[in-house]
C-alpha cells in the first residue's frame, strides 16, 4: 500500500529543522502488522503498524531499532500493542532514524516522532498518544509540546534534558512511571517532571525496579493498558467528542 501526506510544516519557530513527509509504503507482514516506510526530505523512518479497524486513537512507541521496537521490560510496547489492536487502538512502533545504541541528535529523533503523526493523521487517527522510555520519554514530552495533534503523553525512566516545557501539555493527561533503583536515570528525575507538569497528571514509582523496569514488568503492562485505553479507546475518544 502506498500512503500519501501533506508536508509536515516547520514544527517549532525555535529551530531550522523541517521535515517534509513525502511518502509511506506499507508492507503486509505474516503476523498481521505492517512494515512502515515514512520517505522524508531527512531520510526514511521506519515502523511496524498495528493496524486496528475504523481506528479513531493511536499509539506512537518511540523506539531505538537495537530493542526491535519492543521496548522496556523485555518487549512490552509489542506485546501492548498487540492487545489493543483489538481493543480499537492501533499502534505505530517507530524506529529512529538513527540506528544503533545512540539514536542520534535529540532534535531528529522528536521530528521522526512528528512524521510519525503525520502519517496516523493522514490515516483519519482522531486521537495520538505517544509513549517514550529513558531518552525516548524526553523525545515524546518534547513532540507533544510541538503537536497539539498528540492527546496524551507516557514519559518511562525519562531523562530530564528535551523536556523541561512539560509544563506546556496541559490539559493534555501524563504519566509518569520510574524505578526507585535506576542506576541510569535517578527516579528524581520523573519526579520533577510530575512537580513541573499541569494536571492531570499521575506518577507512578516503582521500588525494586531498575532503568529498564523488568522487575515490575506486570504491574506496568496493567497501568500502561489501563491508562491508554482510558484516554484512547473508541469509547473515550466518543464521550470526548
């Protein structure tokens, strides 16, 4: 399949950068997901589409290609997207542009994130939640102050630097989640940026979990379900409107 959208326009008056979405082709896999290809002006993002029928909400997962857009906790954003697909909310894994265990500038990576609600809206998506862990939770704070197309915003083990405007997402709902023993990113961090935010708001700290959330792998899957389809099922989005 061939998808076609408008140029994104200059997303923030603060910088040089633009990315134009020119092109998306969709490649049916064998699981039922699509092989994304979003061809911009800055290079081609790439993604794995969870695609659910007459989707009014989204998830965009913002993902370092070296997890294979699983993410945190042994692959949690694919095994939660598969469970809302057919719940009516589909699921955008989106890998940036830049490979390997450095994703690339900051600023690239939250223009992929851009592009990739780009093309969700060009597919009629009424409503986008991102969801972003360690640097990827910068990423997504900072993208959803650029788009006021993003209606909810999940920040995971996020890094402080990108996101000290989360004070700008109201009455856009956050969450917050982080683990007491991050040896990468201090818990404070989250903290702050729960202190820093509008409501609604919610912060979630969990003890005995590290960086990278394996430890409370159960009770985040169930707070990150729950939290989403609140705010992005079709019964949501329907009582919104």
């Amino acid at each position: 399949m061939d998808f076609s959208t408008n140029p994104t326009p200059n997303p923030s008056p603060e910088t040089d950068y633009i990315l134009n979405v020119r092109q998306v082709q969709a490649e049916p896999q064998p699981d039922g997901t699509y092989k994304i290809a979003i061809s911009t002006n800055r290079g081609i993002i790439n993604g794995a589409l969870h695609a659910a029928e007459n989707n009014p909400g989204a998830i965009i997962w913002g993902c370092r290609y070296n997890d294979f857009g699983g993410g945190p906790a042994d692959g949690l954003y694919k095994e939660i997207a598969e469970e809302l697909t057919p719940k009516g909310i589909s699921s955008l894994r989106l890998f940036y542009r830049m490979p390997g265990a450095e994703p690339g500038p900051f600023e690239e990576c939250v223009l992929d994130l851009l592009g990739g609600v780009s093309f969700l809206r060009a597919l009629g998506v009424k409503a986008i939640g991102v969801v972003g862990h360690s640097f990827s939770g910068a990423v997504v704070i900072k993208a959803a102050t650029l788009s006021p197309h993003i209606s909810a915003v999940v920040a995971l083990s996020s890094q402080l630097y990108g996101a000290k405007q989360v004070d700008q997402l109201a009455p856009r709902p956050i969450l917050l989640a982080h683990g007491m023993d991050d040896s990468v990113l201090e818990y404070r961090s989250s903290q702050l940026l729960y202190e820093h935010a509008g409501e609604p708001k919610e912060l979630v700290m969990f003890e005995g979990a590290g960086h990278g959330l394996q430890e409370c792998r159960q009770p985040l899957k169930e707070k990150l379900t729950g939290w989403l389809e609140n705010y992005l099922g079709p019964t949501a989005i329907a009582r919104r409107n």
